[in-house]
C-alpha cells in the first residue's frame, strides 16, 4: 500500500519555554532521547539542558535508547520541553544558584 510508511509515523506536538509548539513527525520506534535531542535543536536549544514533561513538572527520563513507543507517548501527545538555559523563557523550572553566603567578621 503506498501509504503504509506514513502510518508508521505518529505526531507529537512539543510546547517549547517560549511558547511556541512544535509539531514533529516521528517513529514510534526513534529512541527518546534522539527525539529530545531533536525537538530541542527544532527549539534552538541544546540538548543538554532541555528535558519534556507531559505536565511542566516532571521531567520523563527513560533509559538511553529507550523507543518513543515504550514511554507510553501516543500520536497527538502534547509534551513541554523544559530547558534550564538562560534566557530560553524555561529558566523558572531551573533551580535558581545557591545564593553566596557572606562572610561574617566575628567580633
């Protein structure tokens, strides 16, 4: 059939910090943290300091190499990308720096 191929594909749709959604064509089967490298790059992010969540909180953290499909995500999920790079809009699901403690002069 020639449409075979696409009925493998599923769309999940990626909210990004800036709030701007992505709409991304992937294999069930593509590792999650390929398609977290993707969505990312798409963003214009790195990689390394983004990671989805399906409700802004908790990020999801498969094991390396772990399929799409074996998340549990389905065609149509909406997904967050959480970045903690400055400046990204994503910055309040960082945690902020430890504040400095000041020297205190003893008496």
């Amino acid at each position: 059939a020639p449409y075979a191929l696409g009925s493998l594909l599923m769309i999940l749709r990626v909210r990004t910090p800036s709030g701007g959604t992505l709409k991304l064509r992937v294999e069930p089967s593509l590792a999650f943290d390929a398609f977290l490298t993707q969505a990312a790059a798409e963003a214009g992010l790195p990689s390394a300091a983004c990671s989805l969540s399906l409700n802004r909180k908790e990020s999801l953290s498969p094991a390396a190499g772990t399929p799409l499909s074996q998340v549990g995500l389905a065609g149509g999920d909406l997904l967050y990308l959480l970045s903690s790079e400055p400046g990204s809009g994503g910055a309040a699901t960082a945690a902020p720096p430890p504040a400095a403690a000041a020297p205190v002069a003893a008496p």
